[in-house]
C-alpha cells in the first residue's frame, strides 16, 4: 500500500531586501502573499521519494545538490529520488548569482534546513493514501508573450496588435493538472501537486512586494476549497508564456492584486471541478530515474565584445539602441521597447560571459543537465532543470509512453531558457544571449529526446 505524506513550512523572509527578479533594486517591505517550503513523500515500502516546491525564482545545480545531500542525511531519501522544483516567483529574495548581484547566503541556508524539516516532518505524516489524477483545459489564463512583427523579428512582450503585428509566435499550453492524495481510511484529501504553464510575474504593483505570486493564490485556494491538505505548484513549460494578453489594447484587470487573486481563484476553481473526471492512479512501487544531457554553451563574439565595452564606456546618450542590438545581436529587439536599462544589463552580460567562458580554460565550454523522471502508475512526472518552451512542452507530453505526463521545469538546477530553434532565429528576450539564455540552440530538442528515452524506459520497467 503505497503511503504519502505532506508538509509545508513559512520560509517568506525579513523585510528589507530586494527581490529577485524584477531589477528593481528597492527594498521589498511589504509581504502580499508569504512564501513557503512544500513537501509531498511516498513510499512503497521499498523506495521513498520527495517531491519539494519552492516559492523561490530558481535554484543552481550545486544548490540543489547541497539540498539533497541534507535530506540525505538527515531523513535517509537518496539524492537521486527527491526533486525539488521552484514556482518561479520573481518576488522572492536572491537564490542564484544573477545580474550583477550575489546570492542571499544567509536565506540560502534557511531555504536548506527548511526542506530537510518539511521533508522530515511530511515523512512523519504519512498515511495510506490513494492517488487520483485530474486534467482540464483552463484558457484565458496563459498567453504567448514573444509577438512576430513585420521584420520577421520578435518583441518579446510587445504588443499584438497594430499594423506590423503578424501573429504571436508559439502555441499556448493551458492543460491545468492536478494530482490528489486521500486517505484510504476516511477519504479526507492529504495534498497533491497542481500544474499549470504561466510564467509567475503577476506584477505587483508600486513599490517592490515578497510575493508567491498567482501559485501562492492557487494553492492556498486548493487547500481551503477542498477542506485541507498541502498542495505544492510546479511549473510547466512556460518559458514563452505569460498572464497577460497582447492582444488587448487595455488592461483585463485594474491592478496585479486583483488579477492574481482571480487567476489562483479561476485554477483553483476549475483543478477542483474537474476530480470529478479524475483518474484513479494504481501505483504497485514507485519509478524513479534521471538522465545527464551534455550541451555546449553559446559564446559572445569579439564584436560583441567590443560593442559592449564601447556602449558601457562611450556611447552618446542619444544612440540608437535598436540600431546597436540590431548589429550586437542580429535583431532589433530584446523586449519590444529598448532601454538604456536593457542595454547596459546585455553589455554587462556580454562581458560577464566572455571573461567567465575564458577563465573556464577548456576548448569546449558545456553544462551538464539532469533530466528526471517519476512514475507514479499511468502519470509521469519529466522535470527539466531550464525554463522551456510551451512547444517542446507539449512535445514532451505528446512522445510521452505514458497515458499522462505532467512537465515540471526550473526543477533540480536552472541553466537558463530553452527556447525552440525557430526563436533563435526571430530574437527577443528569451533567446539572447547572456547568464539566462546560454545553451546551445538545440538545447531544448535534445533534452526533450532525453526525456522521451527516460519515459520509455520507466515504461518498461
């Protein structure tokens, strides 16, 4: 009889520092929804696995491995069987050397012991339990945010309308998943996991905020609709998508506040209406096994370099940003409106890569990725350690060998986005070149490969 346990601890930190992932360097000193630690175990009384949710934007590899070696120790779950994924607010304290700016060390070492805790404790919770998988389509909540211009060049979050609009680039997955645990004793809902692809950058509005963002709302909302119960959000293949329509020439809501409560009320609402249609998950033991794909990094060039240098140390005030990343990058856009502020973030970044690349002192410059896979009866879990396209999560599910197929990314590490090859071509953010986007450009096809193989062969086993 399979057993599975929940546990969640308060990890929203002082005030009084910045957040992660907006480039505002102003402290955050209020707490819109708090931040936490979630944990799911199982165990099949022959192998324990832990699935951790973070409300952080991303983790390192080396970060990662830090984490499984504590639980390791301190709750006996082997590094290879616990996975641990990150929501990806952007409105959490620093967790990786990102921009200009060094890590949180001391919340780094909260975020440490936390998860070994709340594994601990979810480890002590655990009951016999069964599992039941939903599926719905939740539209109106996840759009494409990379527009294709009459160029043939994108902006990232442009608009998408007027007239050198041609169509928003990529496809939009808004399959909501959900993975529920009852007691077999009293039915009573323990936990579960949701899933949904949507980039968690709600904005907040004014001054800087600690915020969960829209997964907070979510599972919060799970939680208090089905009467209890722990529920953790990963996050699907979001790389390309976001909560705002381009398409609308005003805003849908008033503010941020009252557009996250209603996407995490809206989720919540339709994850819950459809367990009705959930399937029941037979689940005799627990499958578990991961993957190291090799991929080589992208380099800056000279001239890239030395546009770089030239525009941090000599541009004019009244360059034309569009004309130097036109001849920096081969396109005209980064985001759709070029800024003194993007231009010198992708100078330093330029710099910052070549100098990093050429103390490395090898010919070839690669990374290594660890696809994961966990198989839980019919539903899979793939998670990547990136943030990945929509279409090459869909890929992922659609070569699946398994009936269902939950993507989780920024799971076990973050090496920075992986876009589809055709983006590589178009531009905007996602694909240029810097500490967030520096693998090869086929990247994202090759770990989607991994990931078919990986499933195949949990398939079999």
């Amino acid at each position: 009889m399979l057993s599975v346990g929940f546990a969640q601890e308060d990890i929203t930190p002082a005030l009084g520092r910045p957040v992660a992932g907006t480039g505002d360097e102003r402290p955050a000193n209020t707490v819109e929804l708090p931040l936490h630690a979630r944990a799911m175990t199982l165990d099949d009384g022959e192998r324990r696995v832990a699935l951790v949710a973070l409300d952080v934007l991303f983790l390192n590899a080396d970060t990662v491995a830090e984490i499984r070696e504590t639980v390791a120790e301190s709750t006996g779950i082997a590094p290879q069987d616990t996975l641990v994924a990150c929501t990806h607010t952007h409105y959490a304290p620093r967790t990786t050397a990102l921009h200009d700016h060094e890590p949180d060390h001391d919340y780094l070492d909260r975020i440490r012991s936390a998860v070994a805790r709340t594994i601990a404790v979810a480890l002590d919770r655990q009951r016999a339990a069964r599992l039941n998988f939903a599926s719905v389509s939740a539209p109106g909540w996840t759009f494409n945010r990379r527009p294709i211009y009459r160029s043939g060049q994108v902006g990232t979050q442009g608009p998408a309308h007027g007239p050198d609009f041609v169509a928003l680039e990529g496809p939009v997955d808004d399959e909501l998943q959900l993975l529920l645990a009852s007691a077999v004793d009293d039915g009573r809902p323990l936990g579960g996991i949701v899933n949904f692809a949507c980039h968690a950058t709600v904005r907040p509005d004014g001054p800087p905020k600690v915020s969960a963002d829209y997964p907070g709302r979510l599972t919060e909302q799970l939680a208090a609709r089905l009467g209890g119960g722990v529920f953790l959000y990963t996050a699907g293949a979001c790389g390309d998508l976001w909560s705002f329509d381009l398409t609308r020439r005003t805003p849908r809501f008033e503010d941020s506040t009252t557009h996250l409560h209603a996407m995490g009320d809206a989720l919540a609402e339709a994850a819950i209406e459809a367990l009705p249609r959930a399937t029941p998950l037979d689940v005799p033991r627990i499958r578990s096994a991961r993957r190291v794909v090799r991929l080589a990094q992208r380099r800056p060039t000279r001239r890239q370099l030395e546009l770089a240098r030239w525009y941090l140390e000599q541009a004019p005030d009244d360059v034309d940003l569009a004309a130097l990343t036109q001849e920096a990058y081969g396109h005209a856009h980064t985001f759709y409106e070029p800024t003194v502020f993007h231009a010198a973030w992708f100078a330093r970044e330029t710099i910052g890569m070549w100098e990093w690349q050429r103390r490395v002192g090898t010919r070839a410059l690669v990374e290594d990725l660890e696809v994961h896979a966990l198989a839980l009866g019919d539903l899979a879990i793939a998670a990547y350690p990136v943030e990945l396209f929509a279409e090459l999560g869909i890929a992922t599910k659609r070569r699946s060998a398994f009936p269902h197929t939950m993507v989780a990314t920024l799971a076990n590490g973050w090496h920075g986005y992986a876009p589809t090859v055709t983006a590589f071509e178009r531009g905007g953010y996602e694909p240029r070149l810097g500490q967030q986007s520096r693998l090869e450009e086929q990247a994202g096809p090759k770990l989607v490969e991994a990931a078919g193989v990986l499933l195949s062969e949990l398939s079999r086993r």
